[in-house]
C-alpha cells in the first residue's frame, strides 16, 4: 500500500478516534458490542495455550502481508511481545474497523490492537495503557529548519481540506505561513513530494512510509501536533489479562523494546509522555 491510499483509509480511522464522531454517533452503536457474560479470558488463554489478537493487515507500518505473505509490522511485534508475557502462542486474527469491536464482543478475539481511546469506545470495551504513538506531525526534507510553530512563518504547508490535520495546523501556524489545502489526503502528498509545498501534515504513520520510501528528499518528522495512541482493547470485566498486557507493556518500555519498536517501525523516538 502506497503512502496516499493508506493516508485516505488513515484518514477514516482517525475519524473513529475523535470525540465528536463518537458523540454524534450515540451510545446504542457500541452499546450493540456490550459482551454477554463469559469465563474468565486469561484462564481461557491458559487453558487452550492461545492468545488470538485482532490486528489490520491493510494499516503499515502497524500491520501489511510482506513479500513473504506474513503479517509484519509494529503490531504484530507487539502480538508477538503480549503472546510471549502470556506464554501463549500467537493467533493474529485478521479485523476491520466495521467488525473488530463485534469480534472482540463476540470472543472470535481476546483483545485489539491499535485502539484509540474515546469516551464513547470506554463505555464498551476497556483500555490497557498506550503501547504506541500515533498523532499528526508536520514534515518535511532535513534541509529545512522547523522546530516548532513559529517556524511555520513563511513556510508552505499541504493539508487535506477541512482535515483534522488542517484544523491543527492552521490553529497554531503564524499568519505569514501559506496553508495549501487540498481535496483529499492523496493531494497533499502528491504536493509535498513533487515540490508544490515545503511541508506536510500527516499521521506519523502515513510519515514513516514516505521517509522510508521517498530517501531522495530526505524527510524528516519536524514536530507533532495532535496525540492520540494505540492502547490493547479488552473486554470489560478482564482485570487479570489486562493486569499481564499492562505488565508487558510496562516491561516493554523499561527494557527500550518499545522505543526499539517505534525507531523501527515509525523511524521516531517513543515520546516521553506517552
């Protein structure tokens, strides 16, 4: 998957993340994936010997098929990580946005990966601590020097319209910056790559594939303007699972393995606060 066609289905899931969408959508949708009463999940994992772990495969650098055909990427690391902790054997479950809460409500999983955490989200399902970042970053070639919102000033920046990359960066930008808006996510890269704009503003994951991708130019994550990490989603009433996933996760970043994981995958350092 190419960087635009992932930035437009990154663009969709972003949207799921946000507060308003979840407020607009009301509490009977998620309520419909309220789990019915079932046997305690990690000795349900103890039992069979396996951990089965929902994760996209259409979402790189988190999840992609390799040219091997196997999943690959920071979630499936993380799967990995979370199967060994449980002394489980890994059964990574293929999921969609439209159907993963249904999978998780109806144990074809034991837990998500790559869940943003809303309010509306948490009435349903429960949430470990953040394993990985995900936020929206200003980039750009090495070249340039931008450090932060004041050297915005004179600078021109391709967003998607009316994007929340677009509402971010257009809050914080000095009035001397050129904001070029496009119509779809697919424009602003296509901008940024071929020169049109200095700058670009895109989810950190959308930027590692084009650092990875696009060398010639040389980019560069500037700084970040939006957070809002990946977590494992449980279901609710799992406090022993999510005891053991929370402990791997803690153990994960004291050992560096998270920050290892996030060079590797985003090509940036795990952010201090998450």
């Amino acid at each position: 998957m190419n960087a635009m066609s992932q930035a437009t289905r990154r663009v969709q899931r972003l949207l799921a993340r946000t507060v308003l969408l979840c407020a607009c959508a009301g509490t009977a949708g998620l309520a419909a994936f309220a789990p019915l009463a079932h046997a305690d999940a990690l000795d349900t994992i103890a039992k069979s010997g396996v951990v089965r772990i929902g994760v996209f495969e259409d979402y790189p650098p988190f999840g992609s098929i390799g040219p091997d055909m196997k999943p690959l990427g920071y979630d499936i690391d993380m799967a990995n990580l979370i199967g060994k902790a449980l002394n489980a054997k890994v059964e990574l479950v293929q999921v969609t946005g439209d159907n993963r809460m249904a999978y998780l409500a109806d144990r074809k999983t034991d837990m998500l990966l790559s869940v943003g955490q809303t309010p509306e989200r948490a009435k349903v399902i429960d949430f470990s601590n953040a394993y990985a970042p995900y936020y929206l970053a200003v980039f750009g070639p090495k070249s340039l020097a931008v450090k932060g919102n004041a050297d915005l000033a004179g600078k021109s920046v391709a967003v998607a319209r009316g994007t929340l990359e677009d509402l971010s960066v257009s809050k914080v930008a000095p009035p001397s910056a050129t904001i070029k808006r496009f119509d779809d996510p697919n424009g602003a890269i296509a901008a940024f790559l071929s020169g049109q704009a200095q700058l670009l503003v895109v989810g950190n994951d959308v930027g590692a594939t084009i650092i990875a991708r696009h060398p010639s130019i040389d980019p560069e994550q500037k700084f970040s303007l939006f957070s809002s990490p990946d977590h494992v989603g449980l279901n609710k009433n799992e406090p022993r699972l999510m005891q053991k996933v929370n402990d791997a996760i803690a153990g994960a970043r004291k050992s560096g393995t998270l920050n290892a994981l996030s060079q590797k995958w985003l090509h940036a350092a795990l952010p201090a606060d998450l």
